[in-house]
C-alpha cells in the first residue's frame, strides 16, 4: 500500500502523499551484493546490481549501533547533506537511501574504472595533455563544491575515480565540510576562538599546513591538495616524501619540496601558486580572486571550460 514504507518507519501519511512522486523506499533484498570495493572508516561500500534492474550501483553501509558507540551520527548525516547539494558530472552521485533494523545504506554511482591512484601506479605518471585535461576537471569540480561552501578536506588520488567514459568522479565525503561564506573568509584568529578544534585531519602527503597548525581549514586547503596533485600526475611522485608522517609533515609546515629535472615550466608555475604556505595566497582562493585567475593559468591554456564532459578524454580505460 502507497502510505506502507518498506523499511519498517512509521513515516506520517503526508509523507507519502507529498512524494508519492518519488520512488518506493528500497531494501537490502533488492540489491544483489557483490564485491567489497573499500572499506571507509565507519562503512563498508559494495559493488551491487539491482535485482529489477540489473543496473550496478556501489552501496555504502553502515552499521548505526556502530555509528552511534563512535558518536558519528553528526558525519553520516552531513555525507548525506554533501551528496544532496552536489548536483555535478565529477562527482559519485547518491541516488537513494535506505535502512532496516541495523544498517543505513547509500546506493550511490559505481564508477566502474577506479581509481585515479591506480592508473598513476601502473603508469608512473601522466603525459603533458593528460595532466592538463584532468587538472582542469579537478579544477572544475571544485569550483561547484567550493561555490556551494563544501570543502572536501582529502581529496586525493585514491578518491578521483573514473566512470566508464573516463571523466573523473570525486568520491568520498566522510570528512567534508560545509562552511558559510562569510566564516570562510574571516582569516582574523579570534573567528576560530570558541570554534571546537577539528579532530579531522586529511591524508599526510596531502595534507596543508594550516589544517596540521591551526587545525582550520579553508577551501583554499584543497587548493593545495590540487597542487600536490598535478605535482604527482606530471612527476610520478607526490611533493612531500618521508618514511614517516611525521617527516612528510615537517616538510609540508616548511614548504619544502622541489621539482624533478625538465618539469614542465608552467605546470611548475602553478603547483608553486597552490602549494603557498598562507591560504589566502593560493591561486583559486576567494582572496586571489576565485577561480578565473586559475582557470586562466598559462599552463590551462587552450582547455574549453564549458564542456570538458563532452570532450573525449586523452586517457584509455585500464583492461584489468
Ligand atoms: C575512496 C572510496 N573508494 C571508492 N569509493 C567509491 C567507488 C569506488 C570504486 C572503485 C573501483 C571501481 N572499479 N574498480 C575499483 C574503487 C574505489 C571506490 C565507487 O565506484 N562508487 C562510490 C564510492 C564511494 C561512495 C562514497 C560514500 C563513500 C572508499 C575507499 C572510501 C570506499
């Protein structure tokens, strides 16, 4: 009956009648499960097929007596928040949610190439186009999150995946973070005075400095990540190096890194204007003038910004 929902919530009517639009809540038994594809830190994601369908989508589940012991609930439900705002090409995209009695489930896009970490492993590092075509989808991507005031926090290789055209899709947002405007741009130290310090702290090689200081984070923090980035798809390896995440992070609070022998000059020049120590000084950041001065960067040369989805990617499918 239309007013039932399958998932055992005793939702009001109103509910029902307001999206009888929408589609019937879903349920484990719909999905055929397969795969484990990762495990994130509170979650496990599936590869499933849709039994109606045969349609494949990942299936993030969480166990909720787990979230709730780990006081995560405040996380699930800004992931949630994440996904309905971003309404983007290059980005995992979340189609439906569902529970049952002890798990919540994400059905959300299966990017059926992988990783943009993996096609770096087996092929050391990127051609000069290559580079420049992904940096501009990255480059794009976050010009939508940041212009709606999400900060992904560890954008990294491993969360660039590929659908089956080969765009990018941008997963992973277990440790974003929504800001309002005027907080970001509010630099002065006391903004942080009363703000409860964030636990959070993205992955080592990627991580920038304020975030290991001040423990603040800004867009601009994935500014440079986008420069350790382009750094690592044109060299084959990522700016900051140590044995352990400690030396990786006393080089990063120095800045101190260097450019392998014949790095592309302008590719240079802009990885050197993303990884500046001060956010307020990377390329991209509101205080540099947003995003034109970036997306107009010599080394971006002659990208077509309007409709990189519909150009052909210069980067074959992995047959695996
Ligand atoms: C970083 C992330 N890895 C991944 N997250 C997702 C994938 C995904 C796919 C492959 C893949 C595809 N073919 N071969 C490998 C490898 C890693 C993936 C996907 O297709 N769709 C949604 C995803 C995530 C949704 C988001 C809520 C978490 C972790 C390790 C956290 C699961």
């Amino acid at each position: 009956p239309q007013g039932e929902r399958s998932d055992g919530q005793g939702t009001d009517n109103k509910m029902s009648k307001r999206s009888s639009m929408k589609q019937m809540k879903k349920k484990p038994e719909d999905f055929l499960f397969g795969k484990v594809i990762g495990e994130g830190s509170y979650s496990t994601v599936f590869l499933v097929k849709e039994v109606s369908t045969g349609k494949e989508y990942a299936m993030k589940v969480l166990e909720k007596r787990f979230i709730i012991k780990e006081h995560k609930t405040e996380y699930v439900h800004r992931e949630k928040e994440v996904f309905a705002m971003i309404n983007h090409p290059f980005f995992v995209r979340m189609y439906f949610t569902f529970q049952d009695m002890d798990r919540l489930y994400f059905c959300l896009s299966y990017a059926r190439r992988g990783e943009l970490f993996e096609y770096l492993n087996k092929m050391g590092s990127f051609s000069l186009e290559q580079t420049r075509f992904y940096t501009a989808e990255i480059v794009s991507a976050l010009e939508h999150l940041h212009g709606k005031g999400i900060i992904h926090r560890d954008l990294k290789p491993e969360n660039i995946l590929f659908g089956d055209n080969m765009h990018i899709q941008i997963t992973d947002f277990g440790s974003a973070k929504i800001i309002k405007r005027e907080v970001q741009n509010n630099t002065n130290e006391d903004s942080n005075a009363g703000r409860r310090r964030n636990s959070f702290v993205g992955t080592a090689q990627y991580v920038s400095p304020e975030v290991l200081t001040s423990k603040t984070t800004y867009c601009s923090s994935d500014l440079w990540a986008l420069g350790c980035i382009i750094y690592q798809l044109l060299g084959g390896l990522t700016p900051f190096r140590g044995r352990h995440e400690y030396e990786i992070f006393q080089k990063i609070v120095k800045v101190d890194y260097a450019f392998p022998e014949g790095f592309d000059p302008d590719a240079r020049d802009l990885v050197d204007k993303l990884i500046q120590l001060d956010p307020t000084k990377r390329i991209g950041c509101e205080e540099e003038g947003g995003y034109g001065p970036l997306k107009t960067h010599s080394f971006l040369k002659g990208i077509k910004w309007d409709d990189l989805i519909n150009q052909k990617p210069p980067l074959e499918p992995l047959n695996k």
